[in-house]
C-alpha cells in the first residue's frame, strides 16, 4: 500500500517537471499542457473526501486494488495518449482512480497495527509522502532528459501490478457493506464534485488568468462558494451523509486538519519555489537542481530514525512544536538569499526542514486520528488528507500571485534608484559600455542599459523569493500558538478499538 502512495504522490511531482516535454510531444501550447496537471488534481481531490465512504462500500481490499488497478492502467493509457484532449481524459481518470490509495493506507495503519506500532508505521508512510514530492523533480527530469516523457508513466505498471497482486493476497482486513448502496447520498457527491472541483480549477488557472478579471474564473469563484454553503448545509443534515464532518467536533482532529493543511502549505510551496529560483535566478538545470533538493529527502531519511524513539519518550504535542519550530527556522533562514548563495547557503536551511518534517508528520497523524473510534478513522482519514492537499493548492495559487505583485513592486523601488544621478549607476553603466564596445556591438549602450535593466529584475526576483520563504516561516510560527489546545493522546491508547 505504502508503495501505491509513493506512486500517486510521485506521479503529480514527476510530470510537473517534465511538463515541457511532454508539451513538445503532443503539439500542445504552453496555456493548454497545463491542463495535464490540473486535471490529474481535480480528479484527485474531488475523490480523496469519498474514499472513507467507498472504503465501507467496497472494503479497504477491493477499493485499494480497484484505485491501484486503475491507476496502473490510466498510466498505461498516458504513455500512448495520441494528441492532448486524450491525455487531459487519461489523467483526470488517473487521478480518479488513484486518489483513493492515500486515506486508504493511513486509515489501514490505525486499524491494522496495535498502537505500540502505529509511530514506526506512520514514520514510513510520512517518509514516502514526503520524500515523493523531493525525488519527484529530480527523476523526472532525468527520464525525460535521458530516454523520453512516456517512460514517465511507463515506469507505473510494474509496480503497480506487484502491488495488486500483494494487497488482494495478503490485505483482508474488512467486508464490504453492500447495503450502503441503497442510500447513496447522491446531492452530496455532486455538491462535493461541484464544490472541489470548482476551486481546484480556481486556485490552478487564477494566477495565469489574472484572478477576477477572468469571468471563467468569477464565475466558477461563485459556484464554489455557494456549492460549499450547499455542501456544508447538506452533508450535517442528511441522515447517510457521503463524508461525516461532525468528526471535526473532536478538537484534536480539528486542529489536526489545520496542521495538516500548514504542512501542505509549507511542503509543496517551497518545493515549487526552490526550482524556480535555481532555475531563473542561478541557470541551473533539470540534475544540478535535483542535487540541491535531495538533501531534504536524505535528512528526513536520517530524521525517521530520531523521530521514533523520541516519540516513545517526549509528549507528541511538544514534538510537533519542535518540528514546526525548525521548519519554520530552515524557512527563514532560506529568506536570507543573494544572487551569490550557492550550494552551502541551500544545504543547511533545506536539511533543518528536512530534519522537521518527520518531527511534524508523525505527531500529526497521530494526535488528529489517534483520539477518534476506529470506525470514524476511515471518513476521517479522507478529510484529513484531503485538508493537506487543499493546503498546497492554496499555497501554489498564492504564491504565484505574489510572485507576479512583489517582482514587479521590488523592481520599481529598484528601478527608481538606479537613475542619471546615481554614481554607482553611472559607474555601472560606464563599465558595461565599454565592455560591450569591446564586443563589437552595433549599440553598445542600450546593450550596456539592457544589462543593467536584467540585473534589477534579477535582484527583484531574489527579494521576492525570499519574502515567500519569510512569509512561510512567520506561517508556521503563527502556528504554534494553536497547540496548547491539543489533548494528550496515551502512548498505548492511540486508537479506541471496537
């Protein structure tokens, strides 16, 4: 199961870098590829919320190999997708079909294992869930600089077969409840499409659609809104609901869900931001960048082995506030970029995030799920996860939109010092003239003005990212003050078992 997760997660991560590609390949503008991502997450988080319903429908065996199943087979059918509007049809379909395989297996690990090892689970499930989006980047790039894009999704099926076949043999955990079907909650499956899918769409194309002054985007902006009201009303009133939000009454799940979300936030922005900078501002490629990501992933592989024995000695509520504390510390230091910060000035910022992952992941799964009854964690579980997912979209949509405001807002401040009377500029510009005159250039001093006009963006772009990496660090921070409100969950009493 946990390699089914690894594969859903990776799979979002590999494409993204590689979209270029595979854009080339199927004779796709730069406005329509975008659609390969966004309607593999559509499909994705509309489905996460229903997997506890479908999870008692189908059992957790047959719903696992069937997401599993469908998911290897959607891969199969991207590497041969013949032009875009089949690709766009495969990965919604994978993204359907796979988007249960993550509540799934964290639902599993409180319901199979005894409490005593439900941490060491829950460590190799965080690593798989974290380390996927840090490795992501770093295979994508080389399968498709080395072979091609197809082999992307060709790399899915034999994995994915293995893990068919493992999961009918050896998971049997529970019975499908066939009955449920008479009382399919219909209205709530289509508010909850309605509603997720309308805002995935928003938060993914707002930014490139210039938000509101789009009137796709307002008017899908108004049908979530009122298909969530709808949603909320609906789901608290009917008498079979598709998902139980009265789980959120249990205070530890609550607060556990705005973790959750923080995380997703504070993981995937800052994994879309780091190749960015690396790419814009220091002109590095596909491999050189991946060397400078995989030093989160190997500091929260020797993470994994502090965090479970710390977890048996100190109260899981201060351990969450260590790992938010130095996340928020490796975020605020990677805020202190110059155009010369190379590989050293990433390192230790990324391996104190990589240090706090495990020491966030851990507790978080266990203080949000560990308080409620086992037949609650199934439904829980997809709205916990769900809530993570949700945090990184938001956390993509505002970060593209600040990165757009704030470039332009530091250039101009730039751009009003640099002027005729300034001597650094004139210095500047005295030196890049003759240094193009030397080149033999038609107009050496519009080719010398050129120049310094780049470096102002350039200055403009590390200004920007290090106000995102700032503002991270003050989120996770902020954070804490919530903690205080958790209620102890009993080493040895994790889950209320029926």
């Amino acid at each position: 199961m946990a390699i089914g997760v690894f594969m859903a997660v990776l799979d979002i991560q590999i494409v993204a870098s590689s979209l270029q590609k595979i854009q080339a390949g199927l004779s796709a503008t730069k406005d329509e590829i975008a659609w390969v991502q966004t309607s593999y997450l559509i499909a994705e988080v509309i489905v996460i919320p229903l997997s506890g319903w479908l999870g008692r429908v189908f059992s957790t065996r047959y719903l696992f190999v069937i997401s599993a199943g469908g998911f290897t087979l959607a891969s199969l059918l991207c590497a041969f997708a013949w032009n875009l509007p089949s690709m766009i049809a495969f990965r919604c379909l994978q993204g359907f079909v796979g988007g249960a395989m993550i509540p799934m297996t964290f639902t599993v690990i409180f319901i199979l294992f005894p409490p005593r090892l439900q941490p060491a689970m829950s460590i190799v499930l965080g690593l798989i869930v974290t380390m996927a989006p840090t490795v992501g980047p770093v295979l994508g790039g080389y399968l498709t600089e080395t072979y091609n894009w197809e082999l992307l999704f060709l790399i899915n099926v034999i994995p994915g077969i293995i893990v068919c076949v493992l999961v009918w043999k050896y998971l049997d955990i529970d019975r499908p409840d066939w009955s449920l079907l008479q009382k399919i909650d219909f209205v709530g499956i289509a508010l909850i499409a309605v509603f997720l899918g309308s805002m995935q769409f928003v938060l993914e194309e707002g930014a490139s659609e210039q938000w509101f002054e789009d009137h796709l985007i307002v008017a899908l902006s108004i049908v979530a809104v009122v298909s969530g009201i709808g949603m909320l009303v609906w789901e608290l009133k009917t008498p079979h609901p598709i998902i139980d939000l009265y789980a959120f009454r249990n205070i530890n799940f609550a607060i556990g869900c705005g973790y959750s979300f923080v995380l997703g936030v504070g993981l995937y922005t800052i994994i879309y931001l780091t190749p960015i900078y690396l790419s814009s501002v220091k002109g590095l490629n596909s491999l050189q960048i991946g060397h400078y990501l995989m030093v989160v992933g190997i500091f929260q592989l020797l993470s994994a082995f502090i965090a479970g024995p710390l977890e048996k000695k100190m109260d899981l509520r201060w351990m969450l506030c260590l790992g938010l504390g130095l996340f928020a510390l490796g975020s605020w230091l990677n805020g202190n970029l110059t155009v010369e910060s190379g590989y050293w000035e990433f390192f230790w910022p990324q391996a104190i995030r990589g240090s706090a992952l495990m020491l966030c992941f851990l507790p978080i799964n266990t203080l949000a799920l560990g308080r409620l009854p086992v037949e609650e964690v199934k439904n829980a579980s997809g709205l916990y996860n769900l809530m993570r997912n949700l945090g990184g979209a938001i956390g993509l949509a505002v970060a593209n939109t600040q990165m757009i405001y704030l470039t332009k807002a530091h250039y101009a401040v730039l751009r009003d010092s640099v002027t005729a009377t300034s001597y650094q500029a004139q210095q500047i510009l005295e030196g890049l003239t003759e240094s193009m005159g030397q080149m033999n250039l038609p107009d050496p001093d519009l080719a010398a003005l050129k120049q310094i006009t780049g470096l102002a963006m350039r200055e403009a772009e590390v200004m920007t990212f290090n106000n995102l990496f700032q503002v991270i660090a003050v989120m996770f921070a902020a954070s804490l003050v919530v903690a205080p409100f958790l209620q102890k969950v009993e080493k040895g009493n994790a889950v209320i078992h029926e």
